[in-house]
C-alpha cells in the first residue's frame, strides 16, 4: 500500500471526527449521569461558600 497525501488525509479527518464524536459523547454522559448531579450542585454552591464579603 503505498502511502500519499489523500490516503493519510483522508485517515486523519476521519479519525479525528471519530474521536472527537467519542470525546463529546463521553463528556455528555458524564455530565448527565445521575448519580453525579450532586457532587456538582455541591461544588457549584462551594464557591459562594468561600466568599466572606466586599473586597477590602
């Protein structure tokens, strides 16, 4: 097989459409599985936690 710019193009674009399918899906489910939506309602509420008042 000889290897040229439209072939290694070709795998490249597909490849990287692939994986970034994969990657999007995988943060999505992540994102939205249940039993994660408390860990992230806890952090989302730990930052105004933190805050004491005005600056100084």
């Amino acid at each position: 097989m000889e290897l040229t710019y439209e072939g290694t193009s070709a795998f490249a674009k597909s490849f990287g459409l692939i994986y970034l399918m994969v990657l999007s899906l995988g943060i999505t489910v992540y994102a939205f599985w249940p039993s994660l939506g408390k860990r992230f309602d806890r952090a989302a509420k730990s930052v105004l936690d933190d805050e004491e008042g005005p600056c100084r």
